[in-house]
C-alpha cells in the first residue's frame, strides 16, 4: 500500500469513526428502546442496538449521506427480527424437554414494571399482530416516525405502510373489543 492509499483509509476510518459517534451519542437510547419493543429484554435490546452500530462504521462508506439513522432503525428492526426466529426456536426446542429440564424464565423488571402499569396487554396483543403490522405501529407510535421515514426505515413503499398501519390498527381495535 502507498503513503497516499494509507493516508485515505486513515481519513476514512476517521470520517467513519467520527460519522458514528455523531450518531451514536443522539441515537443509542432510541436505538435500544426500539429493540426492546420488540425483543422486551434489556441486555438484548442493547445487543441488537451495538450490532447496528458496528455495521454502520463497517459499511459506513456505502451509507449514503444524511441516511445514518435510517440505516440504524432498518438494522435494529431486522436484528429483533433475528432474535424472535431463534428465540421461536428455542422455545420449540425447551417445548421438546421433559417437564423437569426446562430452566424457568425469571421475570425483569421491565417485565414486573409493565405488567403492573396495564401496558402489558397492549404490548400482548401487539405481539400477535403480524411482524409488518407491529414494526410499522411501533416505529409510527414510539418513535413517531412519518410514514416516509417508516418506509426508508423498513425498505417498503409509503403506501405499504399507510395498508399495514390501518390493517394493524384494525386489528388491535378488534382485539380490544373481543376483550370487553
């Protein structure tokens, strides 16, 4: 490698590494509270959020400019995306044991937290919609993103999300009319 090829790959890992930072101090917590909406676990959560962040400084040169953020919520959505397909496994796998092997599940304090406060069933009934129709609601409603940005987030059209945003919604209404 010449002087000048190793002085550009410095002056991109420091784009890089002061590119994520920037993103990093602004969008860690939203990240993290994003991934427990879906995961509902904190170390996991938080897990999801760094492994974001890692493949954006490793991918940051291709990140197209002012997209960080988007970029970020599109590998938080697809990395508890992940841990819900291995979690269903695990489950199936410990549904498998003898009633004697399983380990019990203590429950967190977010878990005590929002079970006490009620919001435990809606986040119940948000877990039995279908991952399209949770992602869009969560991300419209906690992170109250526009539908534009949902859609950059998740990589669909505007109109797609506005369809699972009222599909989801309709569901969830019903649910909570079936329990009264």
């Amino acid at each position: 490698m010449t002087l000048v090829g190793s002085r550009r790959d410095a002056r991109a890992r420091a784009a890089a590494d002061d590119g994520v930072s920037s993103l990093y101090a602004v969008h860690w917590t939203p990240m993290v509270r994003l991934a427990w909406l879906f995961v509902h676990d904190d170390l996991l959560a938080e897990e999801i959020a760094q492994d974001a962040f890692i493949s954006l400084h490793r991918k940051w040169h291709e990140v197209q400019e002012g997209r960080g953020a988007a970029y970020l919520r599109q590998c938080v959505v697809n990395g508890a995306r992940s841990a819900l397909r291995h979690h269903k496994v695990e489950q199936r796998y410990l549904e498998s044991l003898p009633h004697g092997t399983r380990h019990l599940r203590v429950a967190s304090a977010e878990d005590e937290a929002i079970s006490a406060t009620g919001a435990a069933d809606l986040f119940h009934r948000l877990q039995k919609l279908p991952t399209r129709q949770r992602e869009v609601l969560v991300l419209r409603y906690y992170l109250d993103l526009s539908e534009a940005q949902i859609a950059d987030s998740l990589g669909i059209a505007p109109g797609s999300v506005k369809a699972h945003a009222h599909r989801g919604l309709a569901a969830l209404r019903t649910q909570m009319e079936d329990r009264t």
